[in-house]
C-alpha cells in the first residue's frame, strides 16, 4: 500500500488516495502515470517536490498591519464618536460637525434668534452663546482628535509606537 504524488512541474497537484497495492502505471494511461512519485503520507497538494525531496509550502506570513492607516481609523471613530457639552450627548458625526457649523453661522447671523437642536439626548433650545459654546466644544475635540494622530504618527515614525496596541493605548480625546 503506497501513497502517490501526482507532480506537475516542481508542483504537488494532488495525492492519490488509498488504492490498496494498484500503482499509478496501473490506473493511468502512461503519459499520465509518469506524473506520480512514490511520497510520504504527509504530503498534500500545494507541496513542491524538486526530484528528490518533498517540501511543504512556505509559511504564508500575514501582512504587517498599516499602523498609519489603523491610527488614522481610530481617529476617525474617536472624532465621530460624540462628546459631552453642559450634559447633552452631542453627535460629532460629519454630518453634525456640518450641521453644528451650520447652527454655529445662523446664530452668529441671528444672535437673538433660539435655536432647536437635536442633540442624542432630545430636542434642546439653544441661545447663540450655547451654540457657540457646543460649536467650540465640537471643534476642539475634532482638532484634538487630528492632533493625537499627527502626534501617533510621529510616534509611528520614531517607532516608539509598534502596534495597534500602542495606538489604542495612546491618550486620544474623550479617553478612547
């Protein structure tokens, strides 16, 4: 009982499978029963074999993470991610940072004008000091979150920052 390894340039393509004391010459036409070796039962297709010795595939090493691209990811979710402002939950999303900005410059047009904004927490009224201020505080934690990653990726480049652990482990805005 021998196990065979049908070869196909230095390729293992495929591994009879137990077929008792019959050899490859006797289940194949010639031309074909030429492409089988005696292996070991180790042997699996995606081996090579170099006329003597069988191989294993070499190890296939995953992809060493971007860390630029994961830094700029985790800045993406911790500016979107939403702050606190005066106890309102407030959406730091990019479509409230423009809609933020968009209350921010009709309350500087209209400073007497109230305001309703939508923040998670519900409906609140909103005087043109307490826009600005959510405004204020919407902005800085978009620039602080830009700036902790131009800080990891300074880091990344003086490789005091290694892995993804770093990076989450980095003092980014809001304590993500």
């Amino acid at each position: 009982m021998s196990t065979f390894a049908h070869i196909v340039g230095p390729d293992v393509i495929d591994v009879t499978p137990d077929v008792g004391d019959l050899t490859p010459a006797e289940l194949y036409e010639p031309e074909i029963a030429a492409q089988f070796v005696p292996c070991p039962l180790e042997v699996r297709p995606g081996w090579t074999f170099d006329g003597v010795t069988f191989a294993p595939p070499p190890e296939i090493v995953p992809p060493a993470v971007d860390l630029s691209a994961y830094a700029a990811a985790k800045r993406y979710t911790v500016e979107t991610g939403g702050i606190t402002v005066a106890g309102n939950v407030i959406a730091t999303d990019r479509a409230s940072q423009a809609m933020i900005a968009g209350a921010y410059n009709f309350a500087q047009a209209n400073p007497a004008a109230v305001i309703k904004f939508k923040a998670d927490s519900g409906f609140v009224d909103l005087d043109a000091a307490a826009v600005t201020a959510v405004a204020n505080a919407v902005g800085a934690h978009v620039q602080a979150s830009f700036a902790a990653e131009a800080d990891v990726l300074a880091s990344i480049a003086a490789e005091t920052i290694t892995s993804v652990e770093d990076i989450d482990g980095f003092a980014w805005p809001g304590g993500s």
